[in-house]
C-alpha cells in the first residue's frame, strides 16, 4: 500500500486511541478530496491519542503558514474542525460575512472572501479527526448536494483507511506537504527563450510567484523598477528580497489574492519618492505580477504604510490577533485560565500552564491546568517575591525567560525548592497591564523545546494580551465578590418562623452583567401572627440593593409596632417618597393566621402569587391592589383575605420566575401552577428548589429571581 513503512516486525502495539498511519495515504486523500470539489485548499486533522487536541497532519493547496494559528486546536476551541470533530456533523462557511458572524476570531485573522466546509474523519466507533476545505470567493453561498456528497464520502473513506491502518500498527512515515517542494528550473519559468525575450521587451515589470511567494521569474523591466538585479531577487521572496516591500500589509496582500482567487492591487512607495502599482494574477499554481508606475495615484497613496525596518512575520501578527479575539470573551479569573488552556497551550504545543498572581508580597496561584499532581504547583502557592525563582524574577523584572531544557533551568536556578514537575521545557511570561506587572504565566512543555526568536515574540506578545485579559477579570470578580456580599448582607440569612408554618426561599442574581438587584423577601414571626414580605426594586445596581435594604428595615418596624397590611403597604410607599429616590418597588406583604387558617394580603403592582390547596388544586390569586411603592403619596392599597388551610402552600416570587424575551408569562405561570399541583406535597426546600430549576426565565437569569414559599401546618 502507498506510503506502507517496511520497517522491521509490527512492533509494540499502539496506545489506546492511537492512530498510526502514513501519511501519504492523508496526502493522496486530501488531494483527490479537493480535486472531486474542485477546492483549492485543505488540511486533515488527527485527534492525539493522550490528549483533546487536533493537530494538522496535512496540508495542500495553500502555503501551510496560513493556517499556522491553527496547527494545534483544542477539541474544545470554537473553530469550524473542532466543532466538526466534536459534534461529529459538516461545518458550512459559505463567505466572509458569515465567517464573522459564526467565527469571528478566524474571520480577524483571514478577512477574505472564501468558503470553507469541515467535516469529522470518524466511524461508528471512534473519531480520528477532521478536515477542512476551502474554495475562492466565488463559490455559491450554499454547498451543492454533490458537493456535499463528495465530502462525506471520501472522509468516511479516509475514516475506515485510518482504521484499518490502526489495527494493523502500520507506522507513519515522513511525507513532503502537497505545497512544499523546492522550487526548480526558474531560469526557464515562461517555457521557449523566445517567450522570455519577448517579456523582458515588455514595457512593465512581470514577475512570476510560487504559492509560497518566492519568485520563479522576472523580466528586466521588474528588475529595474524593484531596483534588485534579477539574479538576486529568483527563488526569494519579494517581501524579504526588496526591503522597501518588507511591510505586513504587502505580503497580507498576497495571502488574500490566493485565498480568494480575485485579482488584488496595491501601491507601495519606492524611496526616496517614485510610487509603484502593483497588480496580482492568482491561480492554483502561483501568482503572476504587473508591476509599473503608479504617478496618477501617488496622492491617494500618500497614506500607504511606510516600510519597518524590522522584519514582521506573518505567523506572528496571525497567532496575536486569533488569540486577542478569544481572550477579550473572558469575563472572570478563571475564564481567563481556561481560555489560555484551551486556545494558547494548544497553538503553542504546550502541556500544562499555571497562571500566578502576586498579593501582599507573595505569589498566589490564579489557575492551573495540564499538571497530574497537582500537589508540584503547590510550590509556587505563597512564595515571598523576594524568592530566586523563575516565576518571582519575572514577575518583578518584566522580562520573559525561556528554559529550553532542565539542564537550563537547573543551571541558572540551582535552588532546592526547584523541585521536578515532570516537564522538560518552560516559558515564564510576565504578564503587564498598564505598566504594572499583575502575575505569571509558566507554560510548560514534556519535551525538551527550542524558542527561536519569532517564537519568543509571539509567546512575548501573548502574555500582554493575557495580562490585560486578566487585569480586566480580577476587577471583574472583586466587584461581583462585593455586589453580591453587600446584596446577601442585606437579605436575612435565615428564615425562624413560628410553630404552624414552615417555609424556604431561594434567591439566584442576574447573570449578565456585574449589577446587583433590588429583589427582597423577608418573614417577621410577631405572635400570633406571622408576616410575610416580597419585592421588587426597580434597577440592578448598588442603589437599588441600599433601597431595598431600607424598604425591608421599615417593612419590619412597621410591622413590629403592629401596623395591619394596608397601613404597613401606605407607610412603606410613603417612606419611599420621603427618601427622595426616583425608583419604584412592587410589593406583596402578607398577615398570616395559621391558627385561624387565614391570610390577609396587600399588593403593590407585584405578581400575584400562587396557592396551591391541600387537595393539589392550584389557581393564581387574584388581589385587589394599589400602584407601585414610591408613586404616589397618597395611594390606598386594599386588602384581600384567603383561606390558608393546613397543608396549603403559597408561592411567592419575584417577575424575574417568570418573565424573560420570549416567554408567554400565561404559560409561564401556567406551568408553574402544573409544578405545584404534581410535586407541591414534596418537602419544601425540594419544592423550592424544584420551582426554580424548571423555570425558564430562571435559567435564563435575565433578571434577579426571590421566590418565598410558604407551607401551613396544623399549630
């Protein structure tokens, strides 16, 4: 079989889940996958046996710098071959608007116009990986039935061909990429010498590019307006041959002519003064180039970028932005730590990584991930800065360290607290916002690992974006800490009432955002009656949490010197006006009479609660009411009496149970009442429980939920 090694005996027999396979038989795949849909690039993905993470095993079509942000993905990541493995289904990008909309961080990274299908490489049993394909712009928005049908089946061929090479331990073997062969025989490019002659008569420049951008062929006229002899600039790069031309935004260009297969133009201004256009041709195989004077456009490009004079590479500034997209979805600390685990370690080939902080002089750790025992990040936890260590340095000096081995490590930091974590390579990343250093990332590699240069730049790069990342989540979790402790601090901790009536509450914060909210409950056992209270202040922010504070302290001294209902309800919407305040509160308070199986109730524009009798009847109570607390001084608010038999049950709560964008509040109370009736004779803390785990609008949490239930027993 194609690409078979003939090495000596099957040898040991794979790890669980391993595939061994040749890769040529991926090549040959791939290929015959693209030319059935006539795509015009792709990649396959094998899923590693010891971890979650697809790697690119194959590449053709394009050069495989393209993809390079995407070498290594988590199984996790949110990118079109994830999802394909993940969900084992076909990812259709049909262009670059959806492409933002589906996947923003790729669409930052590639905005062309191209489209892309990915689709899982599995059998019935396993899942081997995946593979991408591409095809220009101009591909209809929609994948054809054919297409599709072409798809599904040469990657189910490619599945079972994975299979069988598993169970038979056929090793893998080296392969070329599809793209990557050296390139031969420039001197001839155009074919016949009379060709040649002919184009170097030509007027304007012409030049010859490989996928890759090297060039194959240029005419005399190029050579005089690039200002290189043709001799020096064959099988280069026009971008590193040609300084003026060593810019981003040039060789962006060329990336996007052959992504998208449409002819792309620039203008680039050649020192000391003299513009120059630009003109590509792209193809499958390469790109032609016009070059000639550009005098009629110079004013308009008087703004092109200026040529740095220090190198930039393409596989930097894609790894920065892919991963800035992803970090600014991080809301909390521990996002933080789980984004770098499931998008950075893997892109970066690393195994394990600890993100440290620093609080009163010693380093905390934040987060870890990838480390069996984690007893070994343990060292690091309360560690005086003042330690020679490589987290500690870093930390304080600013500057990144790379250890390329434990002899390295070891050299530098002989130190007996450097005990073996069972890695073989580290990067220590300071992590600086705003010129001030906030923590540590170590990123930890099995391996000994070489950083080269544009490595180390990258990995540099990545740690501010992390920093910043983080710096903006500590705010973030030190607010809410604070939001939702002043809101607990201001709702009872326990609920006593007196013999005769049991009752639970629950109370879940809003989850978007990092406001708090004004929605109250509270029970004031006065014998022989009890009282119960709900409510609702308007706005979700420290002022309404302060308010409701105040509204449940003079609910509870009014109903302490004896006030009935309706006096309670008038006395509270009074001191809400005499506070000065512009926001309003709905209310529910209630006067319980468990001996007397009665309750007497007062509403203020709150929903109507819900009882449900001992026989498991349930209907939504319909009280007479007044306005909102805090509208008008003089509102009256009458009261309404119900039976509160012994084993009834009555459902308080706040909208936020059963109001949110899309939900019917009819339905909503409906099912609630449904709830009740089945399930109501459960004890009541399940009950209460039960009640918000199957609202909607609760799961939601658009808005802040109370819910107060409230159970009559025989006194």
């Amino acid at each position: 079989m194609v690409g078979v090694s003939d090495g000596p005996g099957p040898g040991p027999a794979p790890a669980a889940g391993e595939v061994l396979v040749a890769q040529p038989v991926l090549s040959l795949a791939l290929v015959s996958m693209m030319q059935e849909v006539h795509a015009h690039s792709g990649a396959v993905y094998l899923l590693r046996p010891d971890e979650p993470v697809l790697e690119m095993t194959v590449h053709a079509g394009m050069p495989r710098a393209f993809a390079a942000p995407w070498e290594r993905v988590g199984l996790s990541a949110p990118i079109p071959v994830a999802d394909a493995a993940r969900e084992r289904r076909l990812v259709w990008v049909g262009g670059e608007e959806q492409m933002a909309r589906c996947y923003p961080r790729i669409a930052v990274v590639l905005p062309y116009p191209f489209a892309l299908a990915a689709l899982p490489v599995a059998t019935e049993r396993q899942v081997y990986g995946a593979v991408f394909v591409t095809w220009p712009g101009a591909h209809p928005p929609e994948l054809s039935p054919g297409e599709r049908d072409h798809l599904w089946a040469a990657c189910e061929r490619l599945a079972l061909r994975l299979e069988r090479a598993a169970q038979e331990h056929r090793p893998i073997v080296h392969e070329t990429e599809v793209v990557a062969t050296p390139l031969t025989g420039t001197s001839d490019t155009l074919g016949s010498v009379e060709a040649a002659r002919m184009v170097s008569r030509l007027p304007y420049g012409l030049v010859s590019l490989d996928l890759h951008g090297r060039i194959g062929f240029v005419n005399t006229a190029a050579a005089e307006l690039l200002g290189r002899p043709a001799g020096e600039l064959l099988g280069t790069l026009l971008w590193v041959s040609v300084p003026w031309l060593n810019d981003p935004m040039y060789e962006d260009r060329y990336r996007g002519a052959l992504l998208s297969q449409q002819v792309t133009s620039f203008v680039a201004l050649r020192p000391p003064g003299e513009w120059l256009s630009f003109r590509m041709y792209p193809s499958t195989t390469g790109l032609s180039m016009r070059i000639s004077r550009a005098r009629a456009v110079a004013e308009i490009a008087r703004g092109a970028p200026q040529a740095d004079p220090s190198p930039a590479r393409l596989v930097s500034i894609s790894q920065v932005l892919s991963f800035a997209g992803a970090l600014t979805e991080a809301v909390g600390v521990q996002d933080v730590v789980q984004l770098v685990w499931d998008e950075v370690a893997p892109a970066v080939g690393s195994q394990a990584m600890v993100i440290l902080g620093s609080q009163g002089g010693r380093l905390h750790v934040l987060g870890h991930r990838g480390y069996p025992d984690a007893h070994v990040v343990d060292r690091f936890h309360g560690l005086p800065l003042t330690e020679r260590t490589p987290g500690t340095h870093v930390l304080s000096s600013g500057v990144p360290a790379f250890f390329d081995s434990r002899e390295e490590l070891e050299r530098l930091y002989p130190r007996r607290h450097q005990t073996p974590d069972g890695f073989a390579a580290w990067a220590y990343l300071p992590l600086i916002a705003s010129g001030r250093p906030v923590g540590t990332c170590v990123l930890a590699y099995a391996e000994p690992h070489v950083f080269p240069a544009d490595e180390r730049a990258v990995l540099t790069s990545l740690g501010g974006l992390i920093a910043q990342a983080l710096e903006r989540a500590r705010l973030y979790d030190a607010k809410h800490r604070l939001a939702h402790g002043l809101q607990q601090a201001l709702l009872p901790n326990s609920l006593a009432p007196p013999p005769g009536i049991e009752a639970a509450a629950r109370y879940l914060p809003a989850t978007h955002g990092m406001d708090i909210g004004g929605d109250f409950y509270d029970l004031v056992p006065t014998l022989p009656l009890t009282a119960a209270v709900i409510g609702d202040v308007q706005g979700h922010n420290v002022t309404a949490a302060a308010l409701m504070g105040q509204i449940r302290t003079g609910v509870r001294a009014y109903t302490t010197v004896g006030q009935a209902p309706h006096e309670v309800m008038s006395s509270t919407n009074r001191l809400l006006i005499d506070l000065g305040t512009e926001l309003f509160a709905s209310c529910l308070y209630l006067r319980l009479d468990p001996a007397g199986g009665k309750a007497v109730m007062a509403r203020a524009g709150h929903p109507p609660p819900l009882l449900r009798r001992p026989d498991g009847r349930v209907r939504v109570l319909d009280l007479a009411g007044g306005p909102l607390l805090g509208i008008d001084a003089a509102a009256v608010y009458p009261t309404t009496e119900v039976s509160f038999a012994p084993g009834s049950v009555l459902v308080l709560y706040t909208d936020g149970l059963v109001e949110a964008p899309g939900i019917d509040i009819e339905d909503a109370l409906a099912g609630l009442g449904t709830l009740l009736s089945e399930i109501g004779d459960q004890p009541l803390e399940r009950l209460a429980d039960e009640v918000v785990r199957q609202s909607a609008a609760a799961r939601e949490r658009m808005d802040d939920v109370a819910v107060l239930l409230l159970r009559a027993h025989q006194a």
